[in-house]
C-alpha cells in the first residue's frame, strides 16, 4: 500500500529516509556522498514522484521505491 509522503510528520519523514538510505549500500561511484546529501537526493525523488513510500502489510515495514517498480496490488 502506497503512503502519502506528504501526510507524515517531517521528523518521522526523515527518520524513514535515514533510515532507508543506511540501510541500502547503493554505490556512488568515485564521489562519494554525505548521509546529508543522501536524504536530500531521496527527498526530491519523493517530491518529484520518482520514489514512493510503500507499507508492507506482510513485514509490517516502510520501504522507499522508485514508482515504476511499484505494481498495482
């Protein structure tokens, strides 16, 4: 189920990026970014669409994903 980014509490928005951006290990390249960095690139993905929030009703968790990925359940 997709969750409206806008609808959270900025502070918990945060934590859910921070979060999410620690955990992955992405790659990138020879620059490397500041966890700083990092959330603000995830937050513009969010603002532009690019990236959605998802709940898992299965794992009771909160994932970021780019939308294309997202299917319709």
């Amino acid at each position: 189920m997709q969750i409206p980014w806008q609808q959270l509490d900025p502070q918990t928005l945060d934590a859910i990026i921070e979060s999410f951006v620690l955990r992955e290990g992405t790659d990138y390249g020879d620059e490397e970014k500041s966890l700083a960095e990092k959330v603000a690139d995830v937050h513009a993905q969010l603002r532009s669409g690019e990236a959605i929030l998802v709940w898992s009703e299965l794992h009771e968790t909160v994932n970021i994903m780019p939308r294309d990925d997202f299917g319709d359940e």
